[in-house]
C-alpha cells in the first residue's frame, strides 16, 4: 500500500504515514529501529520475537532525516547511525498494521 503522505514529527521520535483511504500509522522512532529490514537487525528480529522488548533497547533513539528510495521505499536514518534499512511500502504498512492492533 503506498502512502500518500510521511511526516516526520518535530520531536523525531516518531513518523505518521498517511494512506489515500484517510487512514493513517504513527510509528515511533524506537519501533522502527527495531524493525528496521537491515541484516544488521535480521538476526535480533530472529532471536527475539518481542518487538516490544527490543524497542526498549532502542527507546533513545531519534530519526535525523527521511529517504526516498525510488517509488517503492523509504530509508530512514536514525542518530544512532544506523541508516542501512530500507522500508519498503508493504513492509511499513505491515509493521505498522500491527503495532496499530496491539
């Protein structure tokens, strides 16, 4: 699902991604962190299926700036450095989706 719209909030500690349906996600910067789709993250995403434990981890953590990639993707570029994640539009919707319904 593409989005219309990505904000990232003034306070960097999150991003609000706005769909044509007038459906919106708020993720938080330490959620994203967390799920980033970087090998770095694959084998602690493995080891640890809580996301909610490893945004704890992650919970200083702050998005400096916001990246298209293409017509199919995000990158996100956090203060920790980590800048290696690329989000694509399905798979933003599909982590958003469910922190939304937890």
């Amino acid at each position: 699902m593409t989005p219309k719209k990505i904000i990232l909030n003034k306070n960097k500690r999150s991003i609000q991604v706005e769909y044509e349906n007038n459906t919106y996600l708020l993720l938080t910067s330490s959620y994203l962190r967390a799920c980033s789709p970087s090998a770095e993250n694959k084998s602690r995403l493995r080891q640890s299926k809580d996301t909610k434990t490893i945004s704890s981890y992650f919970s200083k953590v702050l998005i400096n700036r916001i990246e298209s990639v293409g017509n199919y993707a995000v990158r996100i570029i956090f203060n920790d450095g980590h800048d290696t994640g690329i989000f694509s539009w399905n798979y933003l919707h599909d982590i958003g989706s469910k922190v939304q319904d937890s």
